[in-house]
C-alpha cells in the first residue's frame, strides 16, 4: 500500500503533532521496517541467494517472443488503415445520396406547391365567375382554403430559397383573395339566415365557411364577421332604448332589454348556432359564447359602465339578479332538452369566456355591501342606547365605494320596520326589536346576495354581538341602579329583556335555518349530510358560542329579580311571626290547628311576579321563556324565603328555651332546676331551638310556650308543602330545620 504523505501530515496536525515528533515517529518506523527487512532475509537467505539465478536467460526469452508479437502489430495496424480509408469513402457517397435525396424532396415540395398555387388560383376564378353570376360555391371556397394550409406549411419548409420567397408572395395575395371571398359568401349566409329564407341552405353555407375559416386558423376573421353582421345589429336594437350610461338604471327597462337580446338570440341565434352544430360540431356553441355572448356582455360593458355601480342600492341589486338570471337563460338557450350539449356545454364554455369573467368582476359588490352595511348599523345605533355598541367592521367587508355615484345615499328611517318587527315577534324593547329588524334586513330578498354570503353571516354574527353587549348592559345598568322591587318600573324592564333575550335567540336560530336555504348548494357529502347542512350546524354552533354570555346575564338578572322578590316577602317576616307568637301568651286561647296566614302571604309576591312573566308572552316563541323563567325564578325564591324563615322560626323557638331556662333558674335552686328538667327527659341547652327531651307529638300542646311551639311547627309544614305545589325545593338549612322540629308535630 503506497504511503500518504498528505493523509499522514493531515492526521499529526489533528493529532496536535510538531515537526520534531513527526520527524522521531518517522525515524523510528524506518529502523522497525530495516530491522524486519533484515530478519527476514536472515530467516530465508537461501531463497533470497535463488533469485538472481532464477532470472538468469529472462532477456532473451522476452527478445524471442517480442519479435512475433510486433509482425503481428504491424499487420493490424495496416488492416486498420485500409478499412479507415475504405469507411471514408462510403460515408462520402451516403453525403452524396442524401444531399440529392433532400433536392428531390425540395424539387417535389416546390412541384407540389407550384400544383397547388395554381389550384388554388384557378378555384378563387371559378368562384368569382360563379359569384359574379349569383351562384353560391362555398364548398370550392373550403377547397382552396385547405389547399392554403397545405401551401403554408410548403412554403415554411421551403426555407429561404428564392422560388419559396416568391411563393410566399403568391401566397399572401392568394390569402387575401381567399379571406374576402369567404367574408362575403359568409355575410351572405348570415343575411340569408337573418332574412328566414331557406335557413337550412343558409346554416350549412355559414358551417362551410366556418370550416374554411378554420382550415387556415382564421376562426377570429369569421367571428368578427358573424359579430358584425349579426351579433352587434341584434344588441343595438335590444340596447338601444336605454339612456344614460346607466346610472340609477330603472331595473325594468334594464331587464326588459335582457329579454329582448334573449328573445333576438332564441330566434337568430340558436337556429344558426343548431344548425352550424349540424355540419361543424366545433362551431356552434363557439359562437354562442365567442360571439353572441361577448358581443352582448362588451355592448353592456361599453354602453352602461355605471350600471354597475351601487350608487343607488336598491336598483343595483334587482339590476344585478336580472343580469345573473340573463346568464343562466342564456346558457340555457343553447342547452339541448337532453342535457349537456357535447363536446362542452353552453355554460362551460361560459364559464372558459374572459368576457364572462370580466362581466362578473364588474359588479361593485364590495362596495354594495358597504352600503348595506352602513344602512344597516345606521339604523342600529340610532335606537336608544346603541350609539354606545357600534357594530365592528366586518373582516373583508370590501372597500369602500369609488367613482361616480358611489356614495351610500341616506338610507330609508327603518323605524316603521322596526316598529312592525316589534309587534310581529312578540318583542318589548326597541333595542331587540332592531337587532331582529338588522338580522332579517341581511337576508332579505331585496338586500341579500349569495356571491356576499359569507359577509352578510358575518354580519349577523355582529349584530348579534351587538345586541348581546348592549342588553347586557342594560341589564348591568339597571342591577347597578338597585331599583329592582317587585312592583318598581327596573323590575318589569329586566323582566322586558329577559324576555327579548330569550326570543331574539329562538329567532336568530330559526333566521340561521332559513338563511342555510339561502346559502349556494354543492355536492352531497359521504354520509347524505349536505354541504347545507353542514354549514347551518356551524352556523348555530357560531350562534350559541356568541349567545352564551347574554344567556348568563339573563340567567343573573333572572336571579337577582328573585333575589329582590325574596327581600320583598321576607321584609316583615319578624314581625309577623312575633304577632303570630304572641297571641298564645296570656291569653288562654285554644291550642293552634292551623297555620299563620302569613305563611302564604310569603309567596305573593312570586305569584305576582309569575303572573307579569306571562303577561310578557306574546308570541309562541316566548312560551319557553315563561317556562324558564318562572322556574328559575320559583327555585330561588323558594330557597331564600324558606331559608329565611327556618332562621326567624329558629330564633323564635330559641327564644323561647332560653327564657325557659331563666325563669327555671330564678325560682329554682340549680339543683333542682336541674330535677326538673331531668324529669322531663333530658337538659335543654339553650342554643338548641327545640330542648333535648321534648317530643309534643300526639299531646295536646298546654302551656303557652308548647303552642307556640305548635304554630310555627304548623307554619313551617305550610310553608313545604306550598313549595312542593310549586315544583320546586326549599333550601337545605329549611328542610334540616323542618327535620329538627318534628317533635313539636302532632
């Protein structure tokens, strides 16, 4: 293996080596490989002596076979030569065969072409005599025009040679022969067509001349011509009775000159493009969208430029469907009663037509849904208190309107609207009464556009928003202003949001099902659920998601009303119970058998305020919000009235034990104070309102503190059972009190 000096060199420097240990580790390495050297020739001498006697006579054999071998060279050196020699002038006399093989070529091509030239001269002749006598020979004219395409591609392969430069003058003069024969026989079919007579005869003259056109890539010339003498005539007529250059156009007259190029096309040309379809399947249609359609969309185009501009809203959207549904009639004109028309149907050569794209982008929809907009959020925040919960920009909401007669005009007062959504949903505030008025406003027919779709949901979802913020706060304001009684004006205002809350919110899901029908339809995923249905369930996810946060206001103000409600009832609960009480005290009255008529006095106030809730319901979407709210509103004030009466009934009977307990200690020594109580079965600590030991349960109560006793058992039982008529449940302390107190039951 041959030494790397570079390698090596590499490897010390990594290896942090100097030149001196380099120079050692080399020096010793040589003395190893001398001193292996030397041993093995000690260990085999006798070999190492054999080699140069074997080598003895080596030279000459080599001399001997060396002198055959090269005799052999020279031989095939000079075989090779003779055959180098020999392949040169082969290959020269292929170069020779070939070069006279391309002249013959040549030499025929320009035979050919000159045949063809003079074809084609003498065919334009016959047709020009056979014009010149009236006769129509267009199959000729579509004879000479593929003869053309065959002259073309001669005279390209021609090259610069002088006969194919002068060919290719003859060529041009014959071409612009050509191209004016076929223009005049083609408008003479067309004029023929137009006129009615024989329009069978006159659609296969125009399909032979569309073929001749085709047959020398001049289809643009023959469109141009049937666009000129056909196409443009029939839309000036239909145009010309608009004024103006569209600005503010009357949406009538507008679709009424629609439907006149779509009547002048349905009796021109879908006779033509059928019959033209008959004899040039690729030629029929290819007018409908190349010449008929870009022709009526360049026309609109150039002759009403502001008709695209919202200026006017209103105007802007009938104009915008009318020309929408002009679209889909026009395709449809050219459709076959079977289905798709073959190689491509009408709407998908539509749909691959610039001028179709560009008709479309015309439209200012951006800018109209700016002006929709700005209506829309005007109205809002003119209602009361929603000047402070402007709506947000909606994201890609478009620019706002350029040009001329672009600026959003005062919109109509909505007030009327809003006033008539009022008393047709059931609503109590204005401030619902606009968000319902804005959410429906963006998808009314007259407002809404499916290409917006996307924008106007965006919308709603704001208006939602909006209205979310502004009834929650108007809830915080009125819990902030603590003017909350029962029988106040803040507490039939809360009870008025709540329940537009609640209705808004039926209302805007029943809009997200009517607006998912609105929404543009695709193909059914796998499954059956549609691409509809998929977007109304996204749509009412995004709905509740907004919602959520009104609904724990409504919730709240909901609780705080009952909190109030329970404040109300249990305002003179002390002193009710006193008076309740203290008729049994000195007066020997009869032991008590029926309860304080207090006790329902406590929940008045809750049936009052149950009886407002279902004078709020006017519509049947509030019937679910009577429902909630009343049972939202029964579980709390149920909760704090019971609980506030299990602490007054407590304290009272508390009361009691402990004046007890004293008037025993005074006329008693402790010991037997402490006899008598125990006689009566056990002690009566005095934080206990019912002293351990004591059971009135079939005794006929005798003392006055055993009656009262007796009344407030009463009165608690009363008070359970007119809160399980109402459905719902008393607090947790109230029914451990009831629980603790029913030894004094009878």
């Amino acid at each position: 293996m041959a030494f790397d000096l570079e390698a090596y060199a590499a490897q010390s420097l990594e290896q942090g080596k100097g030149l001196e240990d380099v120079h050692l580790e080399l020096s010793g390495q040589l003395r190893d490989i001398r001193h292996e050297l030397r041993g093995l020739i000690n260990h085999r001498y006798e070999d190492f002596l054999g080699l140069s006697t074997s080598l003895t006579g080596v030279d000459g054999a080599v001399a001997a076979v060396r002198a055959p071998v090269a005799a052999v060279r020279a031989e095939i050196e000079a075989v090779r030569d003779d055959l180098a020699q020999r392949l040169a002038r082969v290959e020269e006399r292929l170069r020779y065969r070939a070069a006279i093989r391309a002249k013959k070529q040549q030499l025929r091509l320009f035979i050919d072409l000159s045949r063809l030239l003079a074809r084609v001269d003498a065919v334009l002749g016959e047709a020009g005599a056979a014009a010149g006598r009236g006769e129509e020979r267009a199959e000729w004219l579509e004879r000479a025009a593929a003869d053309l395409a065959q002259i073309r591609y001669f005279v390209a392969k021609g090259g610069g040679h002088p006969f194919a430069r002068q060919a290719a003058d003859h060529m041009r003069r014959i071409e612009a022969a050509l191209l004016d024969a076929l223009g005049r026989s083609l408008a003479r079919g067309l004029a023929a067509h137009a006129a009615g007579a024989d329009s069978a005869a006159a659609a296969a003259l125009v399909a032979q001349c569309l073929r001749a056109y085709s047959a020398v890539d001049e289809a643009g010339r023959a469109e141009d011509v049937v666009r000129s003498e056909l196409a443009r005539p029939l839309v000036a007529r239909a145009l010309g009775a608009l004024g103006g250059r569209g600005v503010g156009m009357d949406p009538g007259a507008f679709a009424a000159a629609l439907q006149r190029i779509l009547a002048d096309v349905a009796r021109v040309a879908v006779p033509l493009a059928a019959g033209v379809e008959a004899h040039f399947p690729a030629g029929g249609h290819a007018l409908a969208a190349r010449v008929f359609w870009r022709e009526a969309a360049a026309a609109i185009m150039r002759d009403l430029p502001l008709l695209f501009v919202p200026g006017v809203p209103d105007r802007f959207h009938r104009n915008y469907l009318a020309a929408c549904r002009f679209m889909r009639e026009f395709a449809a004109l050219f459709t076959p009663a079977g289905g798709p028309a073959a190689p491509a149907a009408p709407a998908e050569l539509l749909a691959a037509e610039p001028s179709y794209a560009e008709f479309n982008r015309k439209w200012q929809l951006d800018a109209y849904f700016t002006i929709r907009k700005q209506q829309i959020v005007g109205a809002l925040v003119e209602g009361p208190g929603a000047a402070a919960a402007a709506v947000p920009p909606a994201s890609g909401s478009g620019s706002t309107p350029t040009g001329s007669g672009s600026t959003a005009p005062s919109s109509p007062d909505p007030n009327d609207d809003v006033a008539q959504v009022q008393r047709e949903s059931g609503l109590h505030t204005e401030l619902a009464a606009r968000a319902v008025w804005a959410v429906g406003r963006c998808w009314a027919p007259a407002v809404y556009l499916e290409p917006l779709a996307a924008r106007f949901w965006q919308l709603t979802v704001q208006i939602l928003v909006w209205y979310r913020h502004a009834a929650g706060r108007a809830l915080q304001q009125l819990a902030r202003g603590g003017d909350l009684a029962p029988e106040s004006a803040g507490f039939d205002e809360a009870l008025r949001h709540v329940h537009d809350a609640f209705v808004v919110r039926a209302l805007a899901d029943d809009q997200t099902r009517a607006a998912g029908c609105l929404l543009p339809e695709a193909e059914a995923e796998p499954g059956g659920s549609g691409f509809r249905g998929a977007m109304v369930a996204a749509m009412q996810d995004a709905v509740a998601q907004t919602w959520a946060p009104l609904g724990a206001d409504a919730d709240g103000a909901v609780d705080r009303l009952a909190a109030a409600i329970a404040a109300a009832s249990c305002a003179a609960l002390a002193g009710q119970l006193r008076r309740a009480t203290a008729q049994f005290r000195h007066t020997s009255r009869e032991p008590p058998a029926a309860p304080s008529p207090f006790v329902a006095a406590l929940f008045a106030p809750l049936a009052a305020a149950e009886q407002r809730v279902d004078g709020l319901r006017r519509s049947d979407d509030a019937a679910g919000f009577a429902r909630a709210t009343k049972a939202r509103l029964r579980a709390a004030v149920c909760a704090d009235v019971t609980l506030e009466l299990a602490r007054a009934c407590g304290e009272a009977l508390a009361a009691i034990s402990k004046t007890e307990a004293s008037l025993l200690r005074l006329r008693q020594s402790r010991a037997g104070a402490a006899a008598a109580v125990a006689g009566r079965g056990g002690s009566a600590p005095d934080a206990l309102p019912v002293p351990a030991g004591l059971d009135l349960r079939g005794t006929v109560p005798a003392t006055d503190n055993d009656k009262i006793r007796r009344q407030i058992w009463l009165d608690v039982g009363a008070a359970a059972r007119i809160v399980g008529e109402l459905g719902a449940q008393p607090h947790r302390e109230f029914a451990d009190f009831a629980q603790l107190i029913a030894p004094l039951g009878a």
